[in-house]
C-alpha cells in the first residue's frame, strides 16, 4: 500500500496543474491525493482496473510492460511533473502498464471522473493530452522499428544516449539517473548478458565509464555515430 501524505504538491507544477486555468485549482485541492513512493515500490500494476491518474511531484518512475513470459519491457521514465496512468483512457478501463518508482517518490492522484470533469472544462489540459498522445505514439512506433531493425550494440548506444537527453547529468558528469544493469537491458529490449557484455566492451574502449549504476559518456560522439539514421 502506498503511504497517504498531507503535503506533496505545490498546485502549480504537475502535469495537470499547470494546464489548468487558475481558477481550477480549488477543485483540483479538494479532489488530489498525495502519497509517498518508496524505492521499488509499484504505483499500479498492468491489467488491474483503472482507478486513478497519477502525477509525478518528485523522483523518477520507470513505466513498463511484460514482454515474454519472464521479461519486462521497460516502455519510458516518468519524472516530475510528468503524468502516469493516462494510456488506460481507452474502451478498456484497465492499465496497460506497470508504473514502479526506482527512487523514493511523490505522486498525487486524482480520481478518473474528476480528471474527466477536468478535460470537460480546460482546453489547454485536452489539447496538451492530445499532443502528448501524438508524440508517444511516433515515439512508440519508433521504438517498434528500432526492435526489428537496430542490432543490439546500437540499441544500448541509443538507450544511454536517449538517458541522457531526458535527465541530464550530474556535476560529476554523470548521467543523471542511476539504474540497475537489468534495468538497462529491459530499457534497451536486449539480454541482460549481452548488455552486460556490450557495455563492458565501451569501458573498455573508453566510451564510457561505469561506478556502480553512474554512467558517464566519454565519447559520446562515438555513440551517436552507432545511431546515426537508425533511430
């Protein structure tokens, strides 16, 4: 069970928050809960009905999918002010993924009809889920050619390099989210053997450098040559 908070969101710089008319707000306090993520702790689970939509206040989720029987896909990561729970907005009201947060978070959540009420009533909020549908369908289609097409040593090129186009790097030249190595690999849709092979081969090479789960790209130009007009 997720830990119910009284303070967890400033009602101006979530998703739902800040494409909303101002004078939405009140409804927005009077209908949010907050609740505390632990580390390693799920959010919502694949195939359970649809509850709540979630909004990310602090930390990062990881959004994944199974893939085989034993295997997880790892589809994006969320982090503040991102939404989650959105792609059960379907004819089947069940979530078609599986939210788990690899750091401790803050989510707050709103009940489905109210989020429903809030897109009745704010433009800006339908016309930015909209778009957001767009990108995450190209995004999604892209990911489906990459599969097919990219050979497993681009695909993990591709992964570090897209890690760090979302979250930045840290003073330390970091990339700044510290994964574990199964978490890569269900990122990058490969075998955690041959990640773990591949990205032993670019230490080597002084591609990259690994401490534990912090990454730095040393020749990032060299992992961006990998990709270069295949994803």
């Amino acid at each position: 069970m997720m830990k119910e908070i009284k303070n967890g969101c400033d009602v101006s710089s979530c998703y739902l928050c800040s494409n909303c008319s101002a004078d939405w707000t009140m409804a927005i306090t009077s209908h949010k809960k907050n609740f505390e993520i632990k580390k390693g702790q799920q959010i919502f689970s694949e195939g359970e009905p649809v509850s709540m939509i979630y909004f990310v206040y602090s930390g990062k989720i990881k959004v994944h999918k199974r893939w085989d029987t034993d295997k997880d896909l790892i589809i994006r990561f969320a982090q503040p002010g991102d939404i989650l729970g959105h792609m059960s907005l379907g004819n089947e009201l069940v979530y078609p993924v599986t939210t788990t947060a690899i750091e401790n978070s803050t989510v707050c959540a709103i009940d489905l009809a109210f989020f429903e009420s809030s897109l009745n009533v704010n433009p800006k909020l339908t016309y930015s889920l909209m778009r957001l549908f767009a990108n995450l369908l190209q995004e999604s289609e892209k990911r489906m050619r990459n599969l097919v097409h990219m050979p497993v040593k681009e695909r993990i090129a591709l992964s570090l390099i897209n890690l760090k186009k979302q979250f930045g790097v840290t003073a330390d030249g970091n990339i700044a989210i510290e994964l574990s190595r199964q978490d890569i690999s269900s990122f990058a849709a490969v075998a955690y053997e041959t990640l773990f092979k591949v990205m032993n081969d670019f230490q080597q090479s002084n591609i990259i450098a690994m401490d534990g789960k912090r990454i730095t790209l040393l020749k990032e130009e060299e992992l961006i040559a990998m990709t270069v007009g295949k994803g």
